[in-house]
C-alpha cells in the first residue's frame, strides 16, 4: 500500500536539504556532464544510482507483513 512505501522510503531516505546536497554530491559543479544529453536515464550521475533498492523492498516486505499482522489481531 501506499503508507507502507511512504512510510520504508522515510526511514530509508534522509529528505533534509543538507542531506540530499550531500548524497548527490550537488556541490561539485558537473553543468557541463548534465547540459550534454540531457540528466535522467543516464548512469554515472548520483540520481541514477539504485544501490538501495534490496534496502526498500526488503523495508516494505517488513512493513507490510507488520501490517498484515497487525490487522489480523485487530480483527479477532
């Protein structure tokens, strides 16, 4: 569901501004690497990198199955 992905990107993903500089190495000036080509779909570039996504699906896979257990016990 939606709130448990919401919920496994937020634990998983620091969204503060500092940290997103930071992660994506946004103060190293590479104008010249983006303006070519354009910037999305291309590998090299930090947001391209998908080197967590075990990470989420193995956060989702947990969220949901506490969800799913949960509900159960609710719902007896």
């Amino acid at each position: 569901e939606d709130e448990v992905l919401a919920r496994a990107v937020t634990e998983l993903f620091d969204a503060r501004p500092a940290a997103i500089i930071e992660q994506l190495g946004l103060r190293a000036p590479i104008y010249k690497a983006t303006s070519c080509y354009g910037h999305f779909g291309r590998t090299g570039f930090p947001w391209e990198q998908t080197d967590r996504v075990a990470a989420l699906q193995a956060a989702v896979a947990c969220l949901a199955g506490h969800s799913l257990h949960l509900g159960r016990h609710a719902s007896q």
